[in-house]
C-alpha cells in the first residue's frame, strides 16, 4: 500500500491507502491492506476515479479478526465519495472486495479513527 503525508494513523486526521486490486474475474476484485501494526478504525472512506465514469457497482470492507475475515461495511456503487461510519474495530489487515461493471480500477481507501 501507498501512504500519503498522514501515514502517522492516529496522530492526524485519517489514513489513504491505494488499494491495488487483483483481479478475481471479469467484473470482481480483491485488495488486501496490511497497516502494519493494529490500528482502531471507525471510519471507512473509499474513492473511485469517476472521471472515466462510475465503474463499481458493489462492495464490501472486511477486517481480519482473530484469522477470519469479518464484513464491517458493504454497499452498493461508490463514486466520488463512499463514507462507511462502522462500530469501532481494532485491526492490522483490511480487504475491499469490488464487483464492477466492466474492468475494475484502483480504489482509494481513507481509514479513520472516528
């Protein structure tokens, strides 16, 4: 994952991660996060290039909890903007899964604290 100016998670506002999707199929991919030590998140933004047009039409935000992945959000398409407020998790590692409309592209993850 790529870190921005605020990568110091908890000591400023949020997180951006570039989720780089693998593909699973011909409209569905797969992004996993490792942050790198655990962080709490109570907040989950995601970002979708639009500029080409809206591509994503549903997803899911899952957490690694005690070695199963565990859905926190899901939604249906993204666009501009996508705000998940979810209970607050204690995690290292979170995956997006996407299904799209044609092929999938990058996706932005923002992580807050909440």
């Amino acid at each position: 994952s790529t870190e921005t100016a605020d990568r110091q998670y908890g000591r400023r506002p949020g997180r951006r991660d570039q989720a780089r999707l693998a593909e699973v199929g011909p409209r569905s991919a797969v992004a996993e996060l490792d942050l790198g030590e655990v962080a709490w998140i109570g907040v989950i933004g995601l970002r979708e290039d639009i500029t080409r047009g809206q591509i994503v039409e549903s997803h899911a935000i899952e957490v690694l909890d005690a070695g199963d992945w565990r859905v926190v959000a899901a939604g249906t398409t993204i666009g501009y903007r996508r705000l998940h407020c979810v209970p607050m998790v204690a995690a290292r590692r979170v995956r997006v899964r996407i299904r799209t409309l044609g092929a999938p592209r990058t996706v932005d993850v923002y992580l807050y604290r909440g």
